[in-house]
C-alpha cells in the first residue's frame, strides 16, 4: 500500500509515519505540512533517526500524485483542502479529523460518490468495539436509566465534545430511535433544576498529556453501569488506520467508517 501521510510533523502524524515504516505491506511515499512549516524539505523519518528518501512536502498535487492512500488527522479546513486535490488523483482517504461541520462532512459524502473514503472520528478497534457494546446496553438498558458521557483529553485539543464522544452520543441515541440534537444536553451551570428524562449529558476535561480517556454513565435507580475505554497511546489509532486502508483496497467508492471496517455495522440485539 502506497500511503501518503497529512500533517507529518504532528504527534499524530509522527505515529502515523513510524507505523507505516514498521508495517511489512505498506510504504510511506509521502509526507505533507503547511507551507510555513519550518520541517519542511527534511527527511520524513528524521525524528526516528532514520533515512527514508520521503522529505516532508507541502506540494499536495505531486505527494497524492504517487499515493494510493493518504491518511489525515489535521484540522477541517486542511481536510477539506487534501480532499479536493486527492478527487483529482484518485487518492483514497482515511480521514481522522474531529471538529467538522455538517457542510464539510455533506461535501464528504459528495466526493465519495467518486472516491473511498473511510471517516471516523476515532480509527481505534478499541473504541469501535465500545461503540458495539454501547449500542448493545443503550438498548436493554433503554428504561430507567439516565445516560452520561465524559470525556478527557490533553490540553492542545481543540475542539469539545470530542468526536469520539459526540460518536458515542450518536450511537447511543439511534439505538434508543431518537436524533442525539433532540436529547443532547453539552453544558450545566447555575440553577439548572431536574435532569430532563430521556436526555444525553456531556461533560469535558481538558488537561495535561491525557491521550484520551471516555466513560459512558448508564444510572438507575440502586445501581449503574459505566462503560469506559481509556488510550494510553495514539498507536492504537494508526493500527486502526492501517486496517482501514487495507478495508479500502478493495473498495473503489463510498463513505465508509470503521465499524464497516470491523465488520459490525449491523447488531445482534433486537
């Protein structure tokens, strides 16, 4: 697998690099950055000491010219500026980025009319396998049970809920036959009065280094259930990556995501 990698020089875009240099059928042909990114023209394993003959690059038509995947974890708006050049290529994507808006992710769904993509706000098999389990236990679970979610991440992080988070409301809510915009509830301050029946709680802690830890709260009356996945590292995210493009070898259009990589989009609890 030709894989090209989006924003190289980030910690995600580092772990991304190593992974595809320590993976037997994959080969790192490429390595994008901003125009003003001051790495730009060095070897694209430096930091690992190592000599890959890849230097980090900001011309994304020559990069994606010669990739047959590019896998992304930078921001929307550069997001959205790899997709257009990579409809011109043929580039399929696997897109980790968070924080998009309901345009950019319409736009997304556009292009893969023409283009595989894999778009997931969390690539861990980790956490798609607590997507199941979610789906599963909101749905027995669907009476007498206030549902919260919070979640951790290190201080650079931008955007709130996470994705993963907001991925984990979703599942929740369409397993329980409601819209998670019609039930979320994302802040609380001051004289808030009862929880609202039926509704779907956010909260956010932002500090330190925590690569990114979620809890889901399922409380009734006695007793609760919490469901939690913790990551320790960003490997598990290049891994779930990696199997993505290896699930898009063999797709030549269409908006997928991991639990149709994982093969769980379809449950086993009526």
């Amino acid at each position: 697998m030709k894989i090209a990698i989006a924003g190289a020089t980030g910690r995600m875009g580092k772990m991304l690099i190593e992974a595809v240099l320590n993976t037997a059928d994959a080969q790192l042909v490429g390595a994008l950055e901003h125009t003003s990114c001051p790495n730009l023209g060095e070897d694209a394993g430096a930091f690992l000491g190592q000599k890959t003959g890849v230097l980090i690059s900001s011309d994304v038509a020559g990069v994606l010219s010669n990739a047959q995947f590019l896998i992304d974890f930078t921001r929307p708006d550069g997001t959205m500026a790899y997709l257009a050049m990579a409809e011109k290529t043929g580039t399929k994507m696997i897109i980790g980025t968070t924080g998009l808006t309901a345009e950019q992710i319409m736009v997304l769904k556009q292009a893969s009319a023409k283009l595989a993509i894999v778009f997931a706000p969390n690539m861990s098999v980790g956490v798609n396998a607590t997507f199941k389990l979610l789906e599963i236990a909101a749905k027995m679970l669907n009476q007498g049970y206030d549902i919260e979610i919070v979640e951790t991440h290190h201080k650079h992080k931008i955007d709130a809920p996470s994705g993963t988070a907001l991925k984990m409301g979703e599942v929740i809510a369409e397993a329980l036959n409601k819209k998670l915009d019609d039930v979320a509830v994302y802040a609380r301050e001051g004289h808030t009065g009862e929880r609202k029946e039926g509704s779907i709680g956010f909260a956010t802690i932002r500090g330190g280094d925590i690569v990114g830890d979620h809890t889901v709260l399922f409380a009734g009356d006695g007793e609760r259930i919490e469901i939690i996945h913790k990551s320790s590292s960003r490997q598990s995210y290049a891994q779930g990556s990696l199997r993505a493009a290896r699930f898009l070898q063999n797709q030549s259009s269409g908006l997928c995501d991991m639990q149709d990589v994982l093969g769980l989009r379809k449950s086993s609890v009526n």
